[in-house]
C-alpha cells in the first residue's frame, strides 16, 4: 500500500473507538474512499492504481449495499458497456445453475407480490405503455359481447371487414389503436364503445374524469384517422344491444 492514506499508522492521539472503527477493513476502505474521492476533486490528480489489498477493501465494502437510483444515464452507460460482451463459461454456468435451482414460484411469493400491486392504480404512462402493446398484439384482448354483434350484423349485410387492424400511419401520429372492425375497401373503421367505459350521455349521466379522458381519447383517434382519409363510425352499446344498426346502414349506403 505504502503512500496511501489507509496505512497512517499512528493511532496515538485517536480514543479507543475510533482505533476499533479503524480495524475495520469496511469502515476503512468506505473512509478511504471518501477521502480519496475528496482529494482527488479537490486537487485533479490522477488516481494511482489500487493495489490488491485496496481493491479487496474496496469490494467487501461494496458488499450488501443498496445502489442509489438508477438514473438513465448510468443504465444507458451499463449497456453500452454491456454491448457485444460475451459471458464467460464459468458466468454462464452460474447463471444457469441458480436458474435450475430456483424453481417455480412459491405460492407465498406469489401472494407477495399481489400484495404489492394491490389498491395500486397504473399511472397515465403505463396505460399508454399497455396500449402500444396492445396496438400490437396480434391475438388482443377477446371479443366483446357487443363486438361480435356488430360482426354478425356486418355479415348479414354481407360485407366484408377485418378485426382489430391498425390504420397504417396512426403510429406516426402517436396513436397506438386497433380499430374494432375495419373495412379496408370502403376506408371505413368501426368502433363499438361501450357505454360505461365511453360515457353515454343517455346512462352515465354524471362524468367523471374518467369518462371525459376517454371521449378525449376518442375524439384524438378521430381526428387522427380523418386526416389519414378514414371515416370513423362510432356505435353505441346501447344502440347495439336493441339492433339499432342505423347508423351503420346509413355509412353503407351508396351516397
Ligand atoms: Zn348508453
């Protein structure tokens, strides 16, 4: 070690404590690096290279302690350090061999962690997350009572559509929606809203700030589609559910 400071042997003018404090190598390699980081601010020196006692120090000082938050910047750094690095095969079996042993989920653990998520609500940017995954998936969410009516209805008019489909170019815009039914020939899209989640005005009479998000939603996806040259349909749960199809037969109805 020679020059650094760790190796100050002189203890004659420190208490008792303080001497045990200093026998331990934790507390000593944390101090160190205080200082050292200090003096190394303060003074723009190179830092010399650690010797092997340091660095032991130094990593049984590291051991057990919780890292600050992860900035972006730090785990952007990490992957790029990351990058195009192999493991070596000694880290690789590591790896696989905790992987065997940890099995399938207890069931205590399983209850913890639906502990955590309880009464927790998701933020605005995990819905938009949860929708952009949603826009694609392939196999989404499963039809709705009021879906498959729609579908039929179009079937006995004997038009032709496709299911959840995105119009192309949404994306761009920052939307990320499947459309209920498209009919790509007629440049038409079918929505079929549900009353409680899209706030009728004839059943929810009192909306909430739920409902008026959604209709904003709604009426962004709207004009977004427009602009693209679609026509948006929006039907009703309530007009479904009593066969009301008018406005459907009226958009297909040669102008
Ligand atoms: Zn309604």
């Amino acid at each position: 070690m020679g020059s650094s400071p760790c190796d100050r042997p002189t203890f004659s003018s420190y208490s008792e404590a303080a001497r045990k404090r200093w026998a331990d190598p934790v507390y000593r390699a944390r101090t160190c690096a205080a200082f050292s980081r200090a003096g190394l601010k303060r003074r723009g020196r190179k830092r010399p290279p650690f010797s092997k006692e340091w660095c032991q120090n130094l990593s049984a000082a590291a051991r057990g302690k919780k890292r600050g938050p992860c900035t972006k910047e730090r785990s952007q750094n990490i992957s790029f350090a990351l990058k195009g690095r192999k493991l070596t095969k000694e880290c690789r079996e590591r790896i696989s061999r905790a992987l065997k042993d940890r099995g399938p989920f207890t069931k205590e653990h399983r209850e913890s962690l639906s502990r955590a998520q309880m009464g927790r609500k998701h933020t605005e940017r995990e819905k938009e997350n949860m929708r952009r995954r949603r826009a694609k998936q392939v196999f989404p969410l499963r039809d709705t009572k009021i879906e498959v009516l729609t579908r039929s209805h179009l079937h006995f008019l004997g038009v032709s559509f496709r299911k959840h489909a995105e119009i192309v170019g949404m994306r761009r815009l920052g939307i990320f929606h499947q459309f209920d039914v498209m009919l790509p020939a007629r440049r038409m899209v079918i929505e079929v809203d549900g009353c409680y989640w899209h706030g009728c005005r004839k059943h929810i009479k009192k909306q909430n700030g739920m409902h008026k998000r959604n209709r904003a939603r709604d009426r962004k996806i709207d004009r977004a589609a427009c602009s693209l040259g679609w026509k948006v349909i929006r039907l009703w749960e309530h007009e479904i559910k009593v066969g009301d199809f008018s406005k459907l037969r009226i958009a297909l109805s040669p102008a």
